[in-house]
C-alpha cells in the first residue's frame, strides 16, 4: 500500500507515549479510505455517462477553453473530388491593341503598282520612237536602187531551190546561160569566143549511146549548150547545163556517166560552129562533169589540130575548172539561186572528168 503525504505536518505528527502501540486512533480522526484531498481541488465535472437535466436557473457562463496556438505550418484545404473532367478556364484576357488598318497598305501596293506600269510604258513608248527614228534615217541615207524584177532588157528568174524542179521551174534561156559573145574568166586572164549557143528541149541532141538513153531515162527534157574557143586558140569547147528532174536523178546519172565511159557504151557530143569547129564531134576529147542541184553541167575539150590530148595536160585542166566551175557554177546556177543576184560563196560541187573516143555513133 502506497501512501500519499499531502504536507510534511502530515508525514511528521507528535508521537504520544500514551497512545497504545498498535491502536488505532479515535474514530473521530479517522482518515477517509482512498486518496487524500488536495489542498488544490479541482473542479468537478460531470462524469461522461451522467444525465445532466436543465436547470431552471440560467447556468452560469463557462469561459471558453483556450485554444491551442495555430499550427507554424498550416496544409492547404483539400478540395472535394468532382468526377467531371477537368475544363481549364480561360486566362483572363489582357487589353490588347486595337487592330491595325490593312487599308493602307493596299492602297500603296496598288499606287506603287500603278506608277510602275506607267513607267515601263513611258520606257515602251521612248524605245518605239527611238527605233522609228532609226529606220527613218536608215531609209534616207540607203540609195533606192531598182528591184531585179523591175530592170528592163533582164528574163533573171526570181531566187528559188535548186535541188527540185518543182521549187525551180522556170526552164533554162540561153541568155541565161550564155549572156555574152566573150566569157572573161580566171580574174581576166582567160578569154572564150562563143562560136554557137543552142538550147534544145531533146536531151538526145548532146550525148550518144548510154549516155543519152540514161539522161532520157532519169528525166532530162532541156539542155543549153554552146561551142566556144580558148584564149589561145588551140583548143574548142562544147559546155552546157541538163535540166533534170531533181538532185537525187541529177546525181545517179553523175554515178553512171563513169561506168559507161570507161567501157565506151556512150559519150558527150560535141557541137560544130562552122568552118574548122569539125573536130570538136570527131576528136579525141577530155570531158568533164559536176552536179548542183537538179542539173548536170558538162564540158568536152578538144585539140583545133584534132591532136590527142595527153592525160596530164594543165591548160585542157584549167578550161574545164574555167568552165564547169567559174561560168556554169559561180555565175549561172548561183546567179538563179539567188534570183538574178550577184554570185555569193557556194558549196563545191560534185564533178568528174574523164575521157571519151572521137568517134560520133549514135
């Protein structure tokens, strides 16, 4: 048993020696059992399962308990669970500008549009008068000079191409040909006498045997040709052109006329102009021949003695160059291409030459 000392009085109280030992004091000081009384009483309160009925009485005011202090740190409210999901809400919207005006600029997209087209306009106009101005001057200064087709005395065809006859129709003259009682050629240095021109609508006239029979066949239906002599009279020459109907047969009867020299199935003819011009039918003879467009010029010299002509002979080669190509050429077929013009560098022609016997069988 564990006792409880409200005061040291109560621990320390005065022995007295006439109290027996071992009896108990007078009831009258009997201690109460259970725990002594504090000098500090506390105030009763109602025992929790204890009935506590109004009072008529108002009870008296109770002061409030003291709160406790608020906590340093305090949690944030816990916001009640909303199964909806979430919506975020709109920033709150800040005072914005008002808008600008897009008028402006259009307006100057459309003034600096304007201003450029006015200048290129004005640039147009400045150019146009400039170059009218040009060709005016251009005109007066240039002399008038008459066109090919106006000039009296001339029968020029007008400019046209040579490789068909359908693109070059108007047929050969021989003023065309052969303008002239004297060709000039080699810059001056060499002078022919024409004796004799003719031009003939039967290609049969100017070749014999094979030669004749392949132009015939190949379409030829005109030859110009003319009996000239050499500067140095020695030599006799029979040149002219065949009118044939387009390159391609022009340059066939080129390919063939070889073939049917060389195994002397035919030959060129040469044509007499009077007295001592016999030979040029009848003696040995250096031919020649080249091919511009549809026409096939050719050329036959001969010795006046009625000699034979050596193979390696320079003057019988510098008369067939003088007239296949300077005259025949330069100067006829390319005067016609250019419609009567004056002669322009041309393309070197095909040509050949070749020898041929003196007999005259037809």
């Amino acid at each position: 048993m564990v006792y409880r000392y409200d005061s040291d009085e109560d621990a320390y109280g005065p022995y007295r020696e006439d109290e027996p030992e071992g009896q108990a004091p007078p009831a009258t000081d009997a201690v109460p059992a259970g725990p002594s009384r504090s000098r500090f009483p506390a105030p009763s309160l109602p025992r929790p399962n204890q009935v506590v009925l109004p009072s008529t009485t108002a009870p008296a005011a109770v002061p409030p308990p003291p709160q406790d202090p608020p906590p340093r740190y305090q949690a944030a409210p816990t916001a009640p669970y909303d199964p909806s999901p979430a919506v975020p809400q709109p920033a709150p919207e800040s005072a914005a500008p008002p808008p600008r005006r897009g008028g402006g600029r259009t307006w100057q997209v459309l003034i600096g549009g304007a201003a450029a087209l006015v200048l290129l306009a004005l640039c147009g106009l400045a150019g146009a008068a400039l170059l009218d101005g040009r060709q005016l001057i251009g005109q007066q200064a240039a002399p008038s000079t008459p066109s090919d087709d106006n000039t009296p005395g001339t029968d020029s065809p007008r400019a046209s191409d040579l490789d068909s006859r359908d693109t070059d129709q108007a047929p050969l003259t021989g003023r065309e040909v052969f303008p002239s009682g004297t060709l000039t050629l080699g810059d001056g240095r060499h002078a022919y006498e024409v004796l004799r021109a003719q031009s003939s609508a039967s290609c049969a006239v100017a070749a014999t045997g094979e030669v004749s029979a392949l132009l015939v066949r190949l379409g030829c239906n005109q030859v110009v040709r003319a009996t000239l002599r050499s500067s140095d009279q020695e030599h006799l020459v029979t040149a002219g052109l065949f009118n044939l109907t387009d390159r391609s047969s022009a340059e066939r009867a080129r390919d063939r006329i070889r073939q049917v020299l060389d195994e002397r199935e035919g030959r060129f003819r040469g044509m007499p102009a009077g007295d001592g011009t016999e030979v040029i039918a009848t003696a040995p003879a250096r031919v020649g021949w080249q091919v511009r467009g549809h026409y096939v010029a050719y050329a036959v010299v001969t010795r006046a003695d009625g000699d034979t002509i050596r193979s390696g002979d320079t003057v019988v080669r510098e008369i067939l160059f003088d007239l296949l190509e300077l005259h025949l050429n330069r100067e006829v077929l390319e005067r016609r291409a250019n419609g009567g013009a004056a002669s322009q560098p041309t393309p070197a022609p095909t040509d050949d030459t070749g020898s041929q016997n003196g007999s005259d069988e037809d």
